[in-house]
C-alpha cells in the first residue's frame, strides 16, 4: 500500500483544518490494478499529537476517475536502439565472461503501481500515476494520468471529495513512445508544471515538463527540457547480474514550487557519456522553470506568544512566509498598533486593544493577504 502525503506550495493552506486538524493523502493501489477510481484519505484530530495522549483517525473515500491501468509487475517500454558502439560495462562483459553483450532490446522496466505526488493548494489535491495502455503484455507504451479533487467533510466528520476539474485525463507521448512517473506541482492559485521521463523507439531516456494552468496540463506545449544521449545501459540490463534481461528504470519524478514562485522538478535521464560511471549511466535532472511565476500571498506558519491581554500592547512574533514589504498586520479586523518586517519570514507586531475571544493574525503584502488557519489564532484573555 503506498499513501502519498499532500504537499502544499507557498500562500496555500498548509493541511485541511476541520476535526481539530487533518491532513490529506491519496492512494490507487488499494484499489484493483484496472480501476476507475482513486481514494482520498484523511488523517484526523491532529492537533492530538501535540498532547500527551495523541487520538487519531483514519478515514477515506473512493471517487470515480477515468479509467486507468497500471503496468504490471515486469513490464516494460521501449528506449531507442543501442548504439554500435560498447559501453566500458558491457565491454567488460563481453571481455571476460559471457560473450556478446546486447542491450536487451532497448527495454526499459516501467513497472510502478501507486500514484507519483499530491499536492494540496486552494482546498483541492492534485495527484498523478502511471497508466499502461496493455499492462499485462511483457512490453507495452505507458501514459501518464492526472487527477483533482475537492475533499470535504459532512456534519457528522465523514470524509468526500468530487472532482473538480472535468478536463483531467491521459496525455500520452508520440505513438509507440511512453511517459514515465509524472509528478505535477501547482502554486496557492494551481498554476505550475508537470514533469515525466519520456522514452520511444526515437529516443533515448529524457525529461519533458508540461505547463499546468487551472485546467490542467498542456500536451501541446510540452518541452523536451533534458534530452537523453544513449539508451539506459546500467548493470541491471545484464542478465549476469540480476538473473534476467531488461533495464530497472527508476520509479520517480518530482515537483515543487519554491518560496520565489520558481516550479522546481526532477526527473531521471541519460546524461552525456562522460557522466556514467562503470556500472550505471543514468542520472537525475533537475530544472527550473519561471514562466511559472505568479504574486505569491504571504503564510503565517506560528505565533508566539498565542494569548494576551484585550487593552493590547502584547509583542507577537509571527512567523511564515513571503512577508517582504509587508503594508499590514491585522489581529482579526483590527489593525496591529504596530509592526516591524524583521525579514521575508519574520514580523513582529503589538497587539491591538480589542474584546476578548480569538481572532487570526493576518499579514497584507502587494501581493495579498495570507489566508487563515489554525497557525494563525490570538486569543485574548480578561486580565
């Protein structure tokens, strides 16, 4: 079983907050290996664990997808042939124990049965997997597959989601080609980029992204961003030494959006020959991506103290993100009595006088207001 926690990007609402704190995660594989479905779970009453009897509970959901497949345990896709030319592995092979050497038919392992990554930004998860078009032949083509949900909760704290996107579906490579282990990151608004590895009788093991707006990914303005410069030809091709043809490939890719904005992914590829080592020649890319770049809203991620007087005048450090030419602090509608921007993540700020109960401090840039949270929570007392 593989629960893929969600992360969440800079300005978004780090976990979901109702049951006394939740945390989100998806999962496929719980599910048969053809399905229609993926299963959002929640992690419940997290706040718990910051006491000395932690309680928490586990619930999920199933919520119909388009239909998808995931490639059976030893399946494989084809890279580009092999050049004439011997690698200082398979020479060595060749050489001294066994004779003529081939790459097993240019055949990449491409057998992973779980989704990729899940975000988490503006209340809904994202999430991604592998699909194989005939997953249980011995080589076949893969697509990548993408999915967004909107979790709630219903009066009595159980867990559903729907879909929100109706767009989300299969974006496949070039026919006979096969798109490896997406992983797609959005920013607070959903606007980022997928990556995937991207293997096919014309080429060789490389790293393409495709932009993400708030319909999802762009197959058309897909980039080759790494582009492979030899098949895969690492130990695990030989038969010599794992008892049976065919190159392992990796079982991942990943995204990220930076505090800046910048959409960072990741993904494996074949570097230039003088990169490899004697037994492997695969390596991981990674890139950056502006284009990506949006105003980010500033986070507040701790307070401290978290309680003072209601005649104001209480110093409170507030931690988070993006805080850079900070315009206001406000203690629920009431503007602080003041504050001083210590750094892009640290304000501090003097309570304003107000009645008792809590309220959430919340900090204004040119770029937006940070949304609320349990992170953010002032309560004021009597005295």
């Amino acid at each position: 079983y593989h629960l893929s926690p969600a992360l969440s990007p800079p300005g978004a609402l780090k976990v979901a907050e109702p049951n006394n704190g939740t945390e989100m995660f998806t999962m496929s594989d719980a599910i048969d290996v053809g399905s229609s479905a993926i299963a959002p779970y929640a992690l419940e009453n997290t706040k718990s664990l910051s006491t000395a009897a932690p309680a928490l509970s586990l619930a999920y959901t199933l919520v119909g997808t388009q239909a998808y497949q995931f490639p059976a345990t030893g399946m494989a896709v084809r890279q580009a042939a092999a050049p004439v030319n011997d690698t200082p592995l398979r020479a060595y092979l060749e050489r001294n124990l066994l004779g003529p050497q081939p790459v097993p038919a240019g055949v990449l392992q491409a057998d992973f049965d779980a989704v990729q990554q899940t975000t988490w930004a503006g209340g809904n998860l994202y999430t991604e997997l592998s699909s194989a078009s005939t997953p249980t032949n011995p080589i076949g083509t893969t697509s990548a597959e993408w999915f967004e949900f909107s979790p709630g909760f219903t009066s009595l704290g159980a867990l559903y989601a729907s879909v929100v996107n109706q767009n989300q579906g299969n974006i496949s490579a070039a026919p006979g080609g096969s798109l490896l282990y997406p992983a797609l990151a959005v920013n607070a608004v959903g606007i980022g980029e997928m990556v995937v590895g991207s293997v096919g009788a014309g080429l060789y093991p490389s790293m393409v992204t495709f932009p993400v707006s708030v319909s999802g990914p762009d197959p058309s303005a897909a980039t080759v961003v790494a582009t492979g410069s030899a098949p895969e030809d690492g130990f695990t091709c030989y038969a010599y030494y794992l008892g049976y043809g065919g190159c392992r490939w990796g079982d991942y890719s990943f995204a990220v959006v930076a505090p800046d904005g910048l959409v960072w992914t990741a993904a494996e590829w074949i570097p230039p020959a003088s990169y490899r080592d004697f037994f492997t020649n695969w390596g991981t890319y990674i890139s950056s991506n502006a284009t990506a770049v949006i105003a980010i809203a500033p986070a507040v991620t701790a307070i401290s103290p978290t309680s003072g007087r209601k005649a104001g005048g209480t110093s409170v450090m507030i931690t988070g993100t993006g805080f850079t030419g900070a315009t206001a602090v406000a203690f629920g509608a009431t503007a602080a009595k003041s504050f001083t921007v210590n750094s892009d993540t640290s304000i501090t700020a003097f309570s304003p006088k107000e009645v008792s109960g809590t309220v959430s401090v919340r900090v204004t840039t040119p770029e937006g207001t940070s949304a609320t949270g349990l992170a953010d929570e002032f309560t004021y007392t009597t005295k």
